[in-house]
C-alpha cells in the first residue's frame, strides 16, 4: 500500500486551537529586555576603545625543545606536526595539506 506523505496528518493531539498555542508561547516581542549578557559580564566594547590604560599580565614562553615555529602560518606546534622542512623552516602538517 503505498503513503501519500504529503497528505496532512491529524491525530487526536493535532486538534488545539492556535489560539491555546499562542497562550502557552511567551510573547518574544514583549518589552522584557535581558539585562545581564553572560557572554560579556564587563559590559560591552566597542570597536576602537581606547585600551591603553589597560594592563595584562601574561607569561610568554619561548618555544620548548619539542617545539617548531611552522614558517607558514607562525603558530608553535609540537614536532609531530611537522610535515616537511625547507630552506625557510619547517610547515606543520595543516598548512601542508
């Protein structure tokens, strides 16, 4: 027997009215604004704020024994992602592919 899959389905649960559905659904367009943002909690920046007051403390290692400096991308890698060496320093294996 073959399914007509585009004829409509209606079950016993299909029967609500969308005026019901509409109760249940919050209304997005209300004017209830999230406040907090979790993604930013500093508040927001804006491209080209001045910065320069700004101080960060951050510890830069040189590159260890088992490490490269791909001469492709500049990313320090760990030796097996070396995939070949030339005259200008080795590639690491995602530049290479």
């Amino acid at each position: 027997m073959a399914t007509d899959y585009d004829a409509p389905r209606k079950t016993e649960d299909d029967s609500e009215s969308i005026e019901a559905l509409k109760e249940r659904v919050p209304d997005k367009l209300s004017g209830a604004v999230d406040v907090e943002d979790a993604d930013n909690p500093s508040g927001f920046e804006l491209p080209g704020a001045d910065l320069s007051d700004l101080e960060l403390d951050v510890v830069v290692l040189p590159p260890q024994e088992d490490e490269f400096t791909c001469a492709n991308c500049f990313l320090v890698k760990h030796r097996s992602q070396i995939d070949h060496d030339t005259p200008h320093g080795a590639v690491c294996l995602e530049c290479a592919a």
